[in-house]
C-alpha cells in the first residue's frame, strides 16, 4: 500500500513493444505514460523502454514533452502539475532515462542536456527530476548545477541507478529489493525538500514614501526658511562655529523632510514572484476567504478574478521589463538582463553583524593610523593667497546635476532632495562652503565616513575578506567637485604627462598604447630588449601622510589657504563602520585620503606626480595606484634600469608607501635567439620579484 500510494513510479528497461496494449500495463487511478524502444531508431529488436506512472490523487494534469529513443540514449519527459508545489515551483518536469551499457557516453550527455535545457529554457521555474539506469555516464559533466541524490549500490558494489534533481536534499533514498527478475535494486525517495519559505526568512525593509507633490512641498518650505538664523546661533563675537552652522542646517533639512514623508516596511519572500503586486494580494485574500466561507459561487468567481489578476500582472510585469530595452540607456539594459536572468549577487551580507565584529573591523580598516608619526600643522596663510570664493550659481549647477539614485550619506540627506530643491538650497549651501574655504575647516559632518562591509568572496574567513565601501554625505561630494575644478586649473601643467588616471582626454588605452609604442620602438634596434616591472603597493590610497601631500601641493604653489583646507579635509575623519542598523564606535583617522571621496584621487595623483624616472631611457607609466616601470634595455646593459628600481623603493620608503613585492611582477620582452631565461631577476627589499610570461 505505501508503494501503491507513491506520487510518481518509474520504470526502465521495460522490454515494452507495440505488441503489448496500453490497457494491458495500465494501473488504476494513475496516469500511464510508456516510451518502448524501436528497432527503427535504436538498431535493437528488443530491450529498452520506459514507463512512468503518475498518481492521479496527487496530480491530475500531466502531460508527455518528449520522447527520445537511439542507441546511444532512450528518455521520456512528462511534465506535471501537482495540487501541491512549494510557491518557488511552477510545474515538475521528470525524466526516464536509460543509457545502454555500450553506449556513447558523451553523445548521449549531450543529447540529454538538449533536451533538459530546452525546457528549462520553457519553464525556468520548474522542478527537474531526472532519473534511470545512466550505467558509466554522468549527467553532472554536462549540467554540474543538477544534484545527485543516489548514494547507495544499486547493482552489486556499483551505483548505476541515478536520480537528479535542480535542487539540493530533495530526497531520502531508501533501496529496497529487486522487482520480478531485475539485477539492479528499486529505490524508494521521500522527499526531504523544505520549501524556501522555510528556509530563509522574509527580507523586512523600511523605505521612505514620498507622496504625489512632495517636491513643491519642500521647495515651498526651504523658499521660505530664513536661513541667516542658523548661522547667528552659531556665531560667537565676530567667529562663526562651521561645524554648529553645518549640523544645524543639515538638522533642519531632514526635519522638514521626515514632517512630510512616511516609512513603510516592506517584506519580501524568498519565494514571491516578481510580478506580485497589491492587485493580486488583495484577489488572492478575497479567493482564501470565499474558500473558507463554503460557498461555491463566491468561490468560482473570486478565482476566476484572480486568474484575471495575475494573466494582467504578469502582463504589466512583461512590458516593465520590455522597457529596460526601449532606449539605449546601458543601465536599463542590464536591469534588464538581470531581472529576466534572475541574476542576484553572490557575495551575501556577512551573517556576523555583533558590534564587536564591526569594531574589530573599524580597527582593520584603521590600522595604518598606528604608523603615523607625523605631525598635522597648517601653514601661515600668507596676504597674497586669499582663499577661493564660490558662486550661488557655481553651488547650483553643481546640485542641479546631483544623480537622485546616490545612496544618502551618513546626514541621511537623499540627492533627490538636494537636486529638486537646488534653487532653494543653493543660497545656504554657498554660505557654508564659502565659510569652510575661508576657515580652512570643513565641517565634522562633511568629514564622516560610514563604512559598509562587503564580503570579496561567498566564504570570508579573516578580516581583510572585506571589501570596504565608503559613504559620505552627498553634499561633502559636490563641494568636492567645486574645489577639485579649481585645482585642475591650478595643477593641469604642473602633473606628471605619464599619469592617465582622472585627467580630461587620457584612458587606460592610451596608457598601454604608450607602453607598447615605448617597448615596440625599441626592440627595432640590434641586440635590444625591455623590461616592464608591474608594481603593486598595498593599500596606497590608505598610507598617504598628509603633512607630505601638503609638502608637495605648496611646492607646485598651491594657495596657502586651499592647502590648510586639504590638511583639515584629511585629518580627524571620523568613520565608523556600519551593518544594517548596528554601528561600530567612531574611530578618528589622520593618515590617507579617505576612499569614496570625489578628492581623494587627484590628491594621489598630485602625491606621486614626483614619482619620476630618473634616467631618459626609463619610463614609469601610472594609472592611478598602478604604476609599470619601463626599462629600454640595449647591450645587456640593464645597470640603469636596476638604478631606477632601487631609486623607486627609496621613493616610496620615503612617502610611506608600501611596496607588495609578493604580487609585483617582471616581464621580459625579448625576441633575441637564444637569450630568453637567462635575466637575473629583479630584488626589492631584498625579495626577488617574480618574471611573468604575461601580465
């Protein structure tokens, strides 16, 4: 009786023909589906052959996708609908399978991954259940996702007998004996799946609802604000408090923006469909409860309603994606892609969120602060270096072209609001950057930092399989922009020509064109070769002593009173590390130029622009932080190359850079018969650098 009563019975090497009838091997109450082996397509008179039998208590809709019958493979695939699937599946798609002992393992793998993935294509929400006697073939060499859930012997000390599935533990296997005069063992499978409701909570996210009009709302408000008031409560004598002035401000705006939006918490399920809505949830209630009432009318007509619903939600849903490709917007595109693909990141949040973790973090991410001997000290501003004046119109432009889809900082300000209401804020906002750049201080609020960890791989196990995302207040990054405009006027002449990274008109392709015109010009001449050492440093941006930098801007006669702003911006960061709504203590920073910022990578540029070769036949190429030594070597003479090594690791003991010589690397270009492998390799810091064939 128990066997009797199993959902689903397969069968191969039925030894079925068309001799025998259908009625003869029917069952009652169950659905019969046969596929016999032909002497036509298989070259076999007799053998072969597969069976399954759906149990019509569990599953009344079923229906045959194909047959497949030759020497090498013979399959038969049915598709069914049981009254009960867990909510991730939409249909079960099973196949027989039975793969000949002398058969072509390989043609035959291949024709059944046809098959499968034909339909997979169909119904990508499916259950795939593949089973039968694969003999010495393996269906995980052609679909290495699919699971194996038989590990028993099933003929003598061999397992023969697989069964496959598209989802991992699906079944319990219990072998029993022989059926009639088979060789090989019957497998009994219970299914062990746990739906995916089960396994893995709902998301809960609160989000902000902005309601129709909001925008006029604000810029009504922030119209009528009088704005000077912030700053008398901030001022002392004739001294203006930036840091009061700022918070205060910020303060305000994001009163006045929680007075006129709500939160809502949204909760996702790991099986929802993409294309639910608020239509479908409210039919779907409306059916449940004319169910639980008893009465049929009411019943028929709400589900027929929400037959209704959802063909029109999955209809809207179908024309939502088929604008991601309307325009030629890259973005959308990939949107797209993503959401037919059902693609989803694989680097999951790190499941360790306790505030001693996050601390443990903070002080990883802050650890180059322990090295720091220097001293922060601002220049005497001297009368012939007023500080920069910003216009209203120059704050303007700049928040008028805010990307709202930036995350908020940590002031919590959205750039939608900061780009709707730009005329309205600009006055302000002028006020307080021009005060910053003629105290030299920017204000504690504009300086913080909140880390977002993010895992570099599925399986982090030490600290640094973090990658640390930086976010800043959006309006500390277009403040930037208005200062970083300024210092490339300033600068654009004075910058190494060799450094392609963030300059107008220079990409990295220009960046390898010039190394290859370089290395390729030169191996033209007799007896010539090239050298290209590809340097690696570690955490450069994170190293960077600020006294240094501001050393470096005063020599290429920056004004005084921008340099005192730089040291101000690079000293006493606060940064903490966030995760959900957990947060480490603060830890205040005073060395590197904070990553995330819109600065931070022109100040490096500035800081290694006197990173330069010091002899003519040598070129040093960066891109940023990557930076290729380039030696023109001709006569075996390579002692110049080797002097603009050592003066390179001099260069950045000095500035307090740390060179990785473990992923630094060597690469040899020479083409003279008989010469390759006889280079003595490269030492720095007395480790030998590794030659590479390629990079």
């Amino acid at each position: 009786k128990r066997l009797w009563n199993c959902n689903v019975m397969i069968f191969t090497e039925t030894w079925l023909n068309s001799d025998i009838s259908h009625n003869a091997i029917a069952l009652a109450e169950h659905h019969t589906f046969r596929a016999d082996r032909t002497a036509d397509d298989s070259g076999k008179t007799r053998g072969g052959g597969l069976c399954i039998y759906v149990n019509k208590a569990r599953c009344t809709n079923s229906v045959i996708l194909g047959r497949h019958c030759s020497a090498d493979l013979e399959f038969l695939m049915v598709k069914c609908r049981p009254f009960y699937l867990p909510r991730e599946f939409t249909s079960t798609i099973i196949t027989a399978a039975y793969i000949p002992p002398d058969a072509d393992a390989k043609l035959a793998m291949n024709e059944l991954h046809a098959a499968i993935s034909k339909q997979q294509t169909v119904h990508p929400e499916a259950a795939f259940i593949v089973a039968g006697d694969f003999n010495h073939s393996n269906l995980k060499t052609v679909l290495p996702k699919f699971h194996q859930n038989i590990f028993c012997h099933t003929r003598g000390n061999k397992t023969l007998d697989h069964v496959y599935t598209n989802m991992a533990e699906a079944y319990t296997v219990t072998p029993h004996p022989h059926l009639g005069q088979s060789d090989h063992l019957s497998l009994f499978l219970i299914p062990k799946y746990s739906p995916l409701i089960n396994r893995v909570k709902p998301s809960v996210k609160t989000i902000k609802v902005w309601p129709a009009g909001v925008d006029f709302t604000l810029q009504d408000r922030f119209l009528h604000t009088d704005w000077s008031m912030f700053a008398t409560q901030a001022t002392c004598g004739s001294h203006t408090n930036i840091d009061s002035y700022t918070s205060s401000v910020l303060d305000y705006i994001n009163t006045t923006i929680d007075s006129v939006t709500t939160q809502k918490q949204i909760t996702t399920y790991p099986n929802q469909k993409p294309w639910m809505n608020k239509e479908v949830r409210c039919l779907l209630k409306a059916r449940n409860t004319a169910f639980r009432s008893g009465d049929a009318q009411a019943y028929s007509t709400s589900r027929a309603n929400l037959k209704r619903g959802i063909k029109k939600a999955k209809h809207c849903y179908k024309l939502k994606l088929e604008e991601h490709f309307s325009n030629s917007d890259p973005r959308c595109m990939w949107q797209g892609i993503q959401a037919i693909s059902d693609y989803k990141p694989s680097h999951s949040t790190p499941t360790d969120t306790n505030v001693f973790f996050l601390n443990e973090l903070n002080d990883f991410y802050a650890r180059f602060e322990r090295d720091n001997k220097e001293t922060a000290t601002k220049i005497a501003t001297s009368t012939d270096h007023s500080p920069i004046t910003l216009t209203s119109s120059d704050v303007y432009n700049v928040l008028s072209r805010i990307n709202a889809r930036k995350a908020a900082g940590p002031d919590g300000i959205p750039g939608r609001v900061l780009r709707a209401c730009a005329e309205q804020l600009a006055g302000v906002f002028t006020d307080i950057f021009n005060m910053s750049l003629a105290q030299a201080a920017v204000p504690r609020c504009f300086k913080t930092t909140s880390i977002v960890q993010v895992p570099k791989h599925s399986s982090p196990t030490c600290l640094n399989d973090y990658r640390p995302v930086a976010l800043t207040p959006i309006i500390m990054k277009y403040f930037e922009r208005l200062v970083l405009t300024h210092l490339k006027d300033s600068l654009q002449s004075s910058l190494d020509p060799y450094q392609f990274a963030y300059r107008g008109n220079r990409s990295t392709e220009d960046a390898v064109s010039i190394a290859l015109h370089s290395v390729l010009t030169h191996l033209d001449n007799t007896n010539t070769y090239a050298q290209m050492l590809f340097v690696d440093f570690s955490s450069a941006f994170n190293t960077v002593l600020p006294s240094k930098l501001i050393t470096k801007l005063r020599d290429l006669d920056i004004n005084t009173s921008l340099c005192n702003w730089i040291m101000d911006f690079l000293t006493n960061r606060p940064q903490h590390v966030r995760s959900g709504y957990i947060c480490s203590t603060t830890v205040t920073l005073n060395t590197g130029v904070p990553q995330g910022c819109v600065l931070s990578p022109f100040l490096y540029s500035v800081f290694t622009h006197d990173c330069r070769p010091v002899c003519g036949s040598n070129t040093i190429i960066k891109f940023a932080d990557d930076t290729t030594v380039i030696g023109l070597i001709s006569n075996n003479d390579e002692t110049v190359y080797r002097e603009e090594i050592k003066h390179l690791a001099t260069w950045c003991t000095d500035n307090n850079l740390l060179l990785d010589t473990t992923k630094t690397k060597e690469l040899i270009v020479d083409f003279r018969k008989g010469r390759r492998g006889s280079h003595e390799p490269i030492h720095i810091n007395g480790m030998s650098v590794e030659p590479v064939s390629s990079f």
